[in-house]
C-alpha cells in the first residue's frame, strides 16, 4: 500500500508534526510505501518576509528568511497535485492543526485524489 502524508501549513510554518512522522516509519516497517508532503517550504507568491522584532536569539549574519530567498515561488495546490500524481497514493493522512485548519480545508478543495478501488486483499 501506498500512504501519502500531508502536512498543509503555511510557508515556513516548520516542524513536521510528530504523528505523521512516526506514522510514515510505522507503515514503512511494515512493508509500505509512504512519503510526506511539507508545505512549509513551498513559497507562495503572496510571502512577505516578517519583521524579525525582538529576539532571545544571538543576531546572526543571516536567518532562515535569507536563506530561502531564492526559493522559487510555487503554486502549492499545484505542487501538492504534483507530487499527489506522482506518488499516486492509496490512502491520504492529513495533519491539521487549529491554526491552519481553515488553510487546510482551502488546500483539500484545490486538490483532486483519485483512490483506486481495493484489488481485493
């Protein structure tokens, strides 16, 4: 069986969450196939790069905004497709969190998953 994970969050929104990490390793020693698809490192059109403000942290010549700045700028509902198509799962888990639920729901209407029917195990 195929397993695709998908964690839907917002442009470096890090941290895979631990539930679909521990999942894709559970199922991968069972003999499946499983990847997850982060959209935290997918840059969107729309990514404005925040005001770093105060900080705990020691200033350092760079941070992780100019890290990405070269980052291609994507489509995600496209890139999510994408990488759906390519995969071609047999079953999808999604990770939503309160915080990006309505994101989540918004990128689920976008994404169009064809399952198909159980051979019969």
């Amino acid at each position: 069986m195929k397993i695709a994970f998908l964690n839907p969050v917002n442009y470096l929104d890090i941290g895979i969450p631990q539930g679909i990490a521990l999942l894709s390793a559970i199922v991968k020693e069972h003999g499946h196939e499983a990847i997850v698809i982060d959209t935290a490192f997918m840059k969107t059109g729309v990514y404005i790069r925040p005001n770093a403000g105060y900080s705990i942290f020691k200033p350092t010549e760079y941070d992780i905004h100019d890290l990405v700045a070269g980052d291609p700028v994507v489509d995600v509902a496209e890139e999510v497709q994408r990488q759906l198509d390519s995969f071609n799962p047999d079953l999808l888990g999604v990770s939503v969190m309160t915080t990006n639920y309505q994101y989540s729901i918004d990128l689920m209407k976008q994404i169009n998953v064809q399952f198909a029917p159980p051979s019969g195990h």
